[in-house]
C-alpha cells in the first residue's frame, strides 16, 4: 500500500510493480510522497515479468552496501518514508514485453466479461494470467502461482 509506504521506514526489494498497474503513476506517487525509488544494478525500473518498464529509476545502486549506506542516511536524516529497491527479474527468468502484454490483456478481458470487481478482482485476473501459461517464459509467473496456491480452488479454475 503507497500511502502506507510513505510514511513506514522500510525496505522495499521488489522486480518493480505488477504489469497490470500503471507503473508510471506508480512512480509518480511514490516521488510525492517521498519514497525514493532506486535500482539495483539497474537504471530501468522493472515491469515485476520483465526487465524494464520503459520508466527510469531516480538512482542506481551498485551494491547492497551502497544500498544500506543510502537507507541508513536517509533514516538518520529523520525521513520516515520507507524505500524502494527496484531489482529486476533475472534475465534468465524474464518474459518478453510482447507476450506480457498479449496475457495481461487476455487476463483482463476475463475479469471483465465475468464482472469481477472489488477485493477478489487481482485473486481472479492472477489465476486467469497463470493458469493457460506454460514453457521457461513464464517461470516468473508458475513460480508466482505456485506462491499463491493457498487460493480458493474457484480462483485458480477461472
């Protein structure tokens, strides 16, 4: 929750925010509210499947000690915010853009046709994104489902 990080001093390491937000917006808020956003070896920030978002982080750390001497100086400064380490996905593990896309749209035009709205509404568009995907492209999100396996059985049947 945003408004939550900023104003609870902690560590955020993540592969960026989920594809299915607007990640700019994302962005936009987190700088408001004076969460700093930082790469890890990166200066894109991540689209949570892939690499990069297209969007650019406001500072890239090269080592985990860099990272701590940020977090301990920007605490001793009295900011409460929290901060946010993007790290990508590995290369490896990461889904090309084009075919992230083409789920997430699919996904999403499921959730719609069924009128799922609300607080189960990322419950059914995860298992729906997760369930016809198959093949090392999509590690990321098998590995994700898998997680997520504590899911009610309708969830994960969409």
């Amino acid at each position: 929750d945003l408004p939550e990080l900023a104003q609870t001093p902690v560590a955020v390491v993540c592969a960026g925010v989920k594809s299915i937000l607007d990640i700019g917006r994302t962005l936009e808020y987190l700088e408001t509210a004076g969460v700093p956003v930082l790469g890890f070896q990166t200066e894109d920030f991540p689209a949570f499947y892939t690499r990069s978002s297209g969007l650019k982080v406001a500072h890239r750390m090269e080592s985990a000690a860099e990272v701590a001497a940020l977090l301990r100086e920007h605490w001793k400064l009295g900011l409460n915010s929290g901060v946010v380490i993007a790290n990508p996905v590995p290369l490896e593990s990461a889904m090309p853009e084009v075919e992230i896309s083409s789920a997430i749209e699919s996904a999403l035009e499921v959730v719609s046709a069924r009128g799922i709205t609300g607080k189960t509404s990322p419950h059914f568009y995860w298992a729906s994104l997760c369930r016809p995907r198959v093949g090392a492209a999509w590690k990321p999100i098998l590995l994700w489902s898998r997680i997520m396996r504590w899911w009610p059985l309708e969830w994960r049947t969409l």
